[in-house]
C-alpha cells in the first residue's frame, strides 16, 4: 500500500535505478517501467500501477484498444514498439502525452475527440489513410514517414492546429491536395514538413497558407516545376530540391528568387545532385535539371504570380492612359469640329453679306 505513496510514485520516476519500485518488475536505463510477454486475455495482465513511462516488449498485440489502454490509463510516455499490431484505436489514454507506436504493421487507426497526445510516432507502419487522426487536435508533432500513403489531403491536418511537425517522407505519394474547392489551407504553427522519397508529380503550394514553416524538403520526386516560386511561404529556410527532374527555366527562377530571399542557397539548400547522376543541366553547381522536362507552360504561365499580377496591373494602367489620351484627342477634335463648324458659319454669313451686297 505504501506503493501508492506520491512521494515513492515521484522517486520512482525520478530515480528509478536507485529506488525498489513495487510496481514495476523490471526498469530499463531510458526510465521507462518494461512489460513483457503481454498475451490475450489481457485482463489477467499486471500491468503496473502508477507509472508513467510504460515500454511494452517482446510482446505480439494484433489489436491495441480501449481494453489495453484502460488498465494503462495514468501513462503519460508509452512505448510500444515492434509488437506486430494491426490496428491501433486511440481511446482510453486520457493522460497519454507521447506515443511510440512505430515499427508495427498498422493499417487501421482511429481516434476518439478530446486526447492530449502531443507527439505521435507511427512511423514504420502501413498506413494509407490517415484522416483519422484530425481528431487528435492537440498534436505536436506527427511522424507518418515510412508508410504506404499514395495520396493525402493535406486539410486532415488543418483541425490540428498546434502541429509543428509533419512527416510523410518515404510514403508512396503520387498526389497532395490542399482540399476541396479554392480555400486556402491554414496551419498557423507548421515549422517543418517532409515529403522527400514520394512520387509527387505535381504539388500546388499555392494555396497553403503556413506563416512559420521553415523547413520543407520536396527532394527524391518526380517534380518538374511548382506553380510558384514558394512566396507563399515567408519564413522558409531550407528547402530540398534535388532529385527531381525540374524543368530548367523553372529551377533557374527558382535559385535566381531563392538568392534573394533571405534563405541563401549555400546553408538554405539541403543536398544537391551530383554530376555523374545528372543527364541534363547542373544549375549552381547543384541542382539538375532537364531543358525538356514535362510541359512547362504553366510555367511560362506562372513564372511567379505576383509577376503576373504586376503584369496585368501594368497593362491596365496602360490601357487607361491610352483610354485617357483618345479622350483628350477627341474632346479637342469635338472642340475644333466645333471651331471648324463656327468658321464655316462664318464664311457662309460673309458669303451671304457678300452676294447681297452685290445683287444691291
Ligand atoms: C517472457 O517470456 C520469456 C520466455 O517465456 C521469459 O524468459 C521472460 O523472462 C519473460 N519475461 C517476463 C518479464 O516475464
Ligand atoms: C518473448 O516472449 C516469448 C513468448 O511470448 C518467448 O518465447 C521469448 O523467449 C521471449 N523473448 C525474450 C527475449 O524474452
Ligand atoms: C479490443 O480488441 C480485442 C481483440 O480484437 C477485442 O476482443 C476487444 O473487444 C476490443 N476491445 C474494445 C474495447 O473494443
Ligand atoms: C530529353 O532529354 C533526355 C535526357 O535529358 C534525352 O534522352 C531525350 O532525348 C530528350 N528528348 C528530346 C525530345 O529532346
């Protein structure tokens, strides 16, 4: 009984190695408290009490649910790595903070509304749908890499709006959307997104609205332009780009803008293409590109948007002028019609004096 002390429950975490802890049959060097052999029925599972940091081992748990995560329910650090798991239902880890759950074979995931999980670790898994997860909106930090996604939503993760980080590198992403319709996608705290190792031909960056994002690393895909020139993203810093079969207008704008912003190529830039793998053109030494990667006309279309926009504003500023000019000439045309109409007039009235005066 005296286990349920606060004062032992705050030894024991704190100085687990030194401290004869009722609860936990074995601690591991990291601090957490290990269970092992854990097998169906799980009911008949000691499971220890009072601990907060929990690594189940050497343990095959097809199914990881509210039955496991009940008599779990004060851990705050869970680790439950390699344990073959299948499907894994968040509900009933109402103090649960960080989850490991990598290195399984999850496909099915769900999530109940109102958990406090801030880091989430699946990486290492076969997940291809994960919108599961918008439910957990206090997420901090989301590792998906090194699953079997192919195509994604990037509005999944909007409802989520502490995420800082989201990995989804070594995926099979073939397609990113920013959602339905033209509504901009807003992840106010995205420090740093992974996409390196997909298959993304194509990805619109124009509507994504993340104020803080700093690292993006688009490397190892099938990319030969964007449909900008990533303006809309103020707070970068570095960026992958190799590996990808860029389209050289494109990457050489790309650089020529990337050189001006404060991200500079030399720190700014991560990795680069070496030369033996470059068929096509190397662009500052680094970046490969191809003169006749897939259609550039979007390209030419949207050399920047903000271009275009300076463009067209140019034009109509232009088009007034001229609109302005035409009016002048014509008020002074109307006005020396006029004139010419009042001389005529004149004339007449001479004319007419005048053969008067002679039939007199
Ligand atoms: C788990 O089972 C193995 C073999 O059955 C045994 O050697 C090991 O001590 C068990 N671990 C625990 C914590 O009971
Ligand atoms: C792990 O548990 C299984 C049975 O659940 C046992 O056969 C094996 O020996 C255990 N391995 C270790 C390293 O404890
Ligand atoms: C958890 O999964 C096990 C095994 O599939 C199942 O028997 C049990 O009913 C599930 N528990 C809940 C709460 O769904
Ligand atoms: C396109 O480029 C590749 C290598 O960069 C080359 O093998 C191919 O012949 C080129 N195609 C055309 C139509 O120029």
């Amino acid at each position: 009984m005296w286990r349920k002390l606060p004062f032992l429950v705050v030894l024991c975490t704190l100085l687990p190695s030194l401290v004869h802890c009722a609860d936990c049959p074995e601690r591991a060097t990291n601090g957490y408290c290990v269970v092992e052999n854990v097998t169906e029925p799980y009911e008949q599972v000691i499971f220890p009490e009072d601990e907060r940091l929990v690594w189940i081992r050497n343990s095959s748990i097809p199914v990881f649910n509210r039955s496991l995560f009940a008599p779990l329910a004060p851990v705050e650090n869970l680790m439950i790595h390699r344990l073959k798991i299948e499907q894994l239902d968040l509900d009933g880890c109402d103090k649960l903070d960080i989850l490991f759950a990598s290195y399984n074979a999850i496909d099915r995931i769900s999530a109940v509304e109102g958990l406090p999980l801030r880091q989430l670790h699946l990486y290492q898994n076969r997940l291809t749908d994960v919108s599961a997860l918008q439910a957990l909106t206090d997420i901090e930090q989301l590792y998906l890499h090194e699953n079997l996604l192919e195509s994604l939503r990037l509005d999944t993760f909007q409802p989520i709006q502490q995420l800082k980080i989201l990995t989804l590198q070594r995926n099979r992403l073939r397609t990113i959307t920013a959602g339905t319709g033209n509504k901009p996608l807003v992840m106010p705290r995205l420090e740093q997104l992974f996409l390196q190792f997909n298959q993304l031909p194509h990805l619109d960056t124009g509507l994504w609205r993340m104020e803080r994002l700093r690292v993006l690393d688009l490397s190892h895909n099938q990319l030969a332009y964007l449909l900008t020139f990533l303006e809309e993203l103020p707070a970068l810093r570095t960026l992958g780009l190799h590996h990808n079969p860029w389209h050289c207008g494109w990457l050489f704008g790309m650089l020529e803008r990337l050189g001006a912003r404060e991200l500079d190529t030399d720190d700014g830039l991560i990795g680069m293409d070496d030369e033996a793998s470059c068929p096509g053109l190397r662009l500052e030494d680094r970046l490969c590109c191809s003169e006749n990667a897939t259609t550039p006309d979007p390209v030419l279309l949207l050399v920047s948007r903000t271009g275009i926009v300076d463009e067209l504003q140019q034009q109509v500023r232009g088009a007034k002028r001229r609109i302005e000019t035409l009016e002048e000439a014509q008020r002074k045309q109307s006005h020396q019609f006029g004139e010419l109409a009042g001389r005529l007039a004149a004339i007449e009235r001479l004319c007419t004096e005048r053969s008067m005066d002679n039939a007199s």
